[in-house]
C-alpha cells in the first residue's frame, strides 16, 4: 500500500490519503476511500452539530428514506 492523493469532492483540494488512514478504513470496514479533505470533513461536522442545537424544525423539508 501506499499514500494516496485524492480530490475533495467539496472544495476540489488534493489531500492525502495516507496508508496508515488506508488501514484504518479498512479495519473499520469502510469500503470507501474519503471523499473530502480533512478541513471540509471538520466543517461539516460543526455545521451538523449547530443544526442539532435549533429545536423545531417547520418547513418543507422531505425526508427521504429511501433504500435500494
Ligand atoms: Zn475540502
């Protein structure tokens, strides 16, 4: 194995997939190699944990739980 660069699919920089996160993915079972950078990654992350602190969601949002 070796370090592997890929593109965020967010901001399109280049990252580096490293073989040790390689082996970790593959540990954990993660068939798939990581499609964001770690800074996209982190900012995601913020923005989930700001939306989970508003209460009350109204609106037109559809879940869609669609499987298959
Ligand atoms: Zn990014």
């Amino acid at each position: 194995m070796a370090d592997k660069v890929l593109t965020c699919k967010d901001c399109g920089a280049k990252f580096t997939f490293t073989e040790s996160e390689q082996a970790f993915y593959k540990e954990k079972g993660f068939e798939n190699e990581p499609l964001r950078c770690p800074d996209c990654r982190k900012a995601r992350k913020q923005q989930r944990n700001n939306r989970d602190n508003r209460g009350g969601g109204r609106g037109g949002f559809g879940g869609g739980n669609r499987r298959g």
